[in-house]
C-alpha cells in the first residue's frame, strides 16, 4: 500500500500551515536576537561635542582629542607645511575631496587646506585611516625615511597597511586606503578653543 | 519488543555486571567499539597519522584552560586587561600556567592544523568518498580562526583592540551593507566595552558548541567511511575471512600506543615553550599586547599572530594596481574554462559569464573590497579541493614526481605570505606577496588541469606495510 494514498490532504494543509505560522514566529524571534546586536541607546547618545583648548599648541605641533571614542587630531601647521599641500596636490588620490569616508565633508573645509579659512593653518581632521581603521603615525620630518618615498614632504603613515595622507589629511594615490581622512564638523568658540562635532548648522 | 536484558552468568564480576547493565540502556560498549576499539584503520600509517589526535588533545586542553581562565577574567573593558595580566598571572596561584597552556595551545592548535591539513593534501585524503569529511574539517577550520580571533580581544591589549578594528573594518568594506554591519558586529562606534562583552560570549560558549558538533560530526564521518593511509589505497576492497579490511588493524590497542608515544613527544615540546619561551619572542604573544588598549594611538607596527599572516599578505598585496592584474587573471581563467574543458556549452557561458561580471565589479566596487574577497576566498578555496583534484591516485607517492615540485612551490608561496604578513609593507614586499598570491591561488584554480597532467605510477592493491 503507498503512502501516498494515506495522506488525508485537509490535515496535511493543516500541517503545513502549522508550520509556517511556526516559521514566522521563529523568524521574528530570530529578529530579535539580531536586533540586540545593534548599538545600545546608551552607545548612540555617547556622541556628544567635545571642547578643545588649543591655546598653549605651537606651529608644528599637533594635540589628540578624543571625540565618539575616536581620536581627532588637531594639527597647527607651519608656513612650511602649508606649502607643502601645492606639492603634494597632484600626488593625492582626491586633492578636491569628493569623495567622502564616514561623514559629509563641511562645506566651509571644502579647499585645498581642508580647514576653515578663518583658521586655516589649524587642521582638525579624525585620525582613522580610511582603510581599516587604524590610527596613522606622524612623519611630519620631510624627505627620505624608513617605508616612505624619497620626496616625502611631511604627513602621516598609517602603521597597519602603509597608506600615506598629506599634511591635509589627503590620501596618496594607489595606497590600499580609498578616500581622505574625515573633517569632523568643528567650530572656533574663541581663537583657542575649538568646539569638534557641532558648527553653526548643528550637531553633527 | 519486550526489553530484554542479556543474562550474564551469576559468578560474573560486578564491573562486567555494571557495564551490562549500561549497555542494555545506552550503547557504550558499542559506541566505544565503533569510534575507537574495534575501529579498523589500515595499518600503514606514519608519522602525518598523529595530528589528528594531537588536535583532540589541544581542544581538550583548550577547553579545560579556558574554564579555569574564565573563574577570574573580567569581560568589562576597564576591568580585563588588569584581569589577566594583574589577577591571573600574578595573583592567582598557578594562574600564569594556566594562562600560558591556553595562549600556547592556541598556537599548538593551528601548528597541529595546519600539519594535518598538509598530511590531507599530500595523501589526498579528501577523495571521494571522504569529501564530507574534509568539508567538516574546513568548518572547524574556520570555526578555529573564529575561536582565535574572539578571543584575541580579551586580553584587551594594544594589539587586541587594533587586530579587532581592522578586522571588524573589513565588513566594513563590503558595498552598500558594509558600514552598518561592522556598526553592527562591533555594537558601538568604535571597538568598545559591547564589542569585548559579545567577543566573550563568542568564545566561551558559541563557537566552542558549534566546534564540538563539528568534530563530533567529522569523527563520526571518518570512522563510517573509514581512514585513508599513505598510499591512497581502498583497503575495505580486500577484505580478510573475518570480513575486516585485511590491511587493518583495530585501533586500540595499536594506535592507542602510537598516539600515546605521540602525545608524549608533543607534551615534551609543548611544555618546554610553555616555561622558557611562552612568548616565543613575541610570535604567540605579541609585545604591543601588553600595553593596555589605547583607542587613541595604534601600535607603529601591528601584524596578527603568526597563524593568520598568509591570508593576511594576500589582503594586505590587493591594491588597486593588483586589481588589474586580477582582471587578467580571471580572464585567463575564463578561457581555459571555455577552450580547455568538456564541460556543456550551458556551463562555459555561466562561467564566462560570472568572469566579466567579476570584471565589471574590479572596476566599480574599491580594492579594499577585493582584498577583503580574496583574504576569504583564499580559506574558503580549501573547502573545493575534493573536487578540483582531477589526479587519477590519491597518494603523491603514486603521481608523476614532478607533483612533488608543484607542492613544494606553493608551500613556499604560502610560507612566504606568511612571513611577509608579519612583516611591515613596502613596494618590493607587496610585490612579492602579489606573485605569490598569484602562486597560491593558480595551485588551486589550475588543479583541475595540472593533477591529471604527467605519467603516474601503478597503484598497487595492497598498502606498504614493513613489519618492525
């Protein structure tokens, strides 16, 4: 005898939609659990601005402030340093800053010093490498140097995969890192003090 | 059916009375019979034979040690790094040794693995009709790299804070879901107190269940199918009068000495690293390690431990002037396919096909995505081997000795990814790394053709067995 002809048909519906009611609301359990990876609210409010005093910062000397958990650098660029962006403007993946990482870039830092124009010498750009997320070095020394070209002219090395940044934060060309260091939203309240994550249009 | 209990003599010993009665009730004696005693494996086995065991032992160890380490270690990030390099290395009595097996097995288990894995390649023991077992194999490999990468970030040190953000930053790298999903592994921002909590829960209980389902699932496929040996030889086609494989012998007593005398060797080196080298100058435990986790400065000079650094060169060699040559690469690759196979026209579009596809995407999606693809296609490759291997033997002692070359070649290649991935890039080391990459992946992709190509010797029906 087959067992075919021992289904009963109005039970084997039954059975079957016993199954996806089941399904369903294994499936919205299975949401929940996916759900408490997600940030706590307690890590989303954890984003406020943060004040830095940049005061006693000489001309050369760069200060790390830490916003969102991660590091921003604020970086009091020379004469020298400043010069060296026209060099280094051809050599850059993105000299205009088209492209953005993890945040727009501020309208009032769209130019070739990525810094505001009433401060311009004054870089304050996240120090996260765009690649993987490390935290580049400091080779502010310019010219030939250990795991750097020979026409250095100053910038950062990231540590991890080698990608190189200009004293504007801008990636060289045909490093593993894809775009420029993010310019985080940031403010002047004084002439030493800078307000990072918040400007006149708002938090960031 | 009645229960019926087999009568066993009244003047029998309490013990073979006790083990009756177990056996009645659940199959111990069977269970035992079938997985080790009475399990017949061919009788030429060699010194490659032994790793198997020594993983079974690392596991139990790692098991045991982790148990211990988790009576004191804090998943707090403001508590863990005291946790373990203050509480268990000093203050708890014997906790350092305890720390050290663990950290120490950790490195003992990918050396067992990967010799293991290795013996699978050169006997080609993943053949039909043991592809199942390699493919549970792959998994607990890959659970293995899971296991070993959770639990990096405890200690909460430099290095495991910045090894978790780059590799969490890879998801990141994948089109359109990319960001929210490392946002998503990570639970904050940034590497965090959520990241180390969920890493912890990983370690400790997640991946090790599904590890144990695994290896219990590879066992119990191993010992159905039975094991291979060194020459690649059936031995269940020849059959003694008892109906057991005439080349075999059952496991215990046998391999139970064997694997003894193994164990001991291996206990004798293990220990030795664990008292005078448990750092083994910085390859098993990494110097930046212990600097507590700095979110604001990496380390000037960041690699993995040792056992990931071949996969990890091939990330670290995709640039975006690698991405051309891929392109080439796969190109290549899709000609082959197409001129050189038997295989129905419908097949050889669908490839050439899912060739151009993959160079439209080289040229859309950055090379960070790619070297993303490739870092996990390079472990993922493992898993197709039953199936690329096209060699009529299984053994290498049985194919054209130029084989034996081949090998030794890609063997160099990955030795080479390895120890480029521990060192820090520059040009003439990432273009090293890229030819090998190249080497590395040709091994497998070029398998279909290159292990059906030369003369090979005759297979003879009976395993090379000398008596000692």
């Amino acid at each position: 005898m087959s067992i075919e002809k021992q289904v009963d048909p109005g039970r084997r519906g039954l059975l079957v939609a016993t199954c996806a009611a089941g399904g369903v609301a294994g499936l919205a359990t299975a949401g929940a659990f996916v759900s408490t990876f997600q940030p706590s609210e307690r890590a989303k409010a954890a984003g406020a601005p943060v004040e830095a005093d940049i005061a006693d910062l000489k001309p050369g000397e760069m200060k790390i402030v830490e916003w969102r958990g991660k590091p921003v650098w604020i970086l009091k660029r020379t004469p020298e340093m400043m010069e060296s962006l026209n060099k280094t403007e051809d050599k850059v993946a993105d000299p205009k800053s088209l492209k953005e990482y993890s945040m727009p870039m501020p309208e009032y830092c769209k130019n070739q010093h990525r810094s505001r124009v009433e401060h311009k010498e004054i870089l304050v750009t996240v120090g996260i490498c765009t690649h993987l997320g490390c935290s580049p070095g400091k080779k502010f020394e310019p010219g030939p140097q250990a795991s750097l070209p020979d026409d250095w002219q100053g910038g950062f090395l990231c540590p991890c995969h080698g990608s190189t940044f200009d004293l504007a934060a801008r990636v060289y060309k045909n490093k593993p890192a894809p775009d420029n260091l993010d310019i985080p939203p940031h403010m002047y309240l004084s002439d030493t003090k800078i307000l990072i994550g918040k400007d006149e249009k708002g938090e960031a | 059916m009645a229960f019926v209990e087999k009568k066993l003599p009244a003047d029998a010993p309490i013990a073979a009375k006790a083990l009756n009665w177990v056996d009645s009730r659940f199959p111990l004696t069977k269970l035992w019979n079938d997985q080790w005693g009475q399990y017949y494996a061919p009788k030429n086995f060699n010194f490659w034979y032994i790793f198997g065991s020594l993983a079974m032992l690392v596991l139990v160890l790692q098991i045991v040690t982790g148990i211990f380490l988790v009576m004191h270690y804090k998943p707090d990030a403001n508590l863990a790094f005291a946790s373990v390099e203050t509480t268990i290395m000093r203050d708890v009595p014997w906790g350092w040794l305890v720390r050290y097996m663990h950290s120490t097995g950790a490195s003992a288990f990918f050396i067992i693995i990967y010799l293991h894995m290795t013996r699978g390649l050169l006997y080609g023991s993943y053949r039909k009709p043991r592809e199942l077992i390699w493919l549970f194999g792959v998994a607990i490999f890959l659970c293995l790299m899971g296991e070993a990468f959770f639990g990096y970030l405890l200690p909460w040190g430099q290095m495991s804070y910045w090894g978790a953000q780059v590799i969490v930053n890879l998801f990141g790298a994948i089109p359109f879901i990319g960001p929210d999903l490392s946002l998503w592994i990570r639970g904050d921002y940034v590497v965090s107190d959520a990241t180390l909590n969920r890493f912890f829960s990983f370690h400790v209980i997640a991946i090790p269940l599904v590890l144990l389902g695994l290896v219990a699932a590879h066992l119990i496929a191993l010992h159905e199918i039975g094991s291979s040996n060194p020459d690649g030889v059936e031995v269940k086609e020849t059959l003694g009068p008892d109906g057991h494989p005439l080349d075999s012998i059952p496991s215990h007593p046998y391999y139970s000495v064997h694997d003894i005398f193994g164990v001991s060797v291996f206990l004798l080196v293990f220990s030795a690293v664990i008292f005078f080298a448990p750092e083994m100058g910085g390859y098993f435990l990494e110097a930046n390690n212990f600097i507590p986790a700095d979110s604001l400065k990496t380390p000037p000079h960041i690699a993995p431990v040792w056992y990931f650094t071949p996969y990890y060169s091939i990330l670290r060699a995709t640039t975006s002037q690698f991405v051309y040559a891929l392109e080439v690469g796969v190109a290549a690759y899709a000609a082959l396919i197409f001129f050189k196979t038997k295989l129905p026209s419908l097949l050889k579009m669908v490839a050439v096909g899912a060739a151009v596809v993959i160079i439209i995407a080289f040229n859309v999606f950055e090379a960070k995505f790619f070297g993303v693809v490739l870092m996990g296609v390079s472990v993922m490759i493992l898993a197709g081997l039953p199936w690329l291997d096209q060699s009529p033997v299984k053994s290498i002692r049985y194919r054209p000795s130029w084989h034996k070359y081949v090998y030794i070649v890609f063997g160099i290649a990955f030795v080479t990814l390895g120890y480029l991935g521990i060192q820090p890039p520059n040009d003439l080391r990432t273009e090293i790394a890229q030819v090998c990459t190249f080497i590395y992946f040709g091994f497998f992709l070029l398998m279909p053709w290159w292990s059906a190509m030369g003369t090979f010797k005759p297979v003879p029906t009976r395993v090379t067995f000398h008596a000692h």
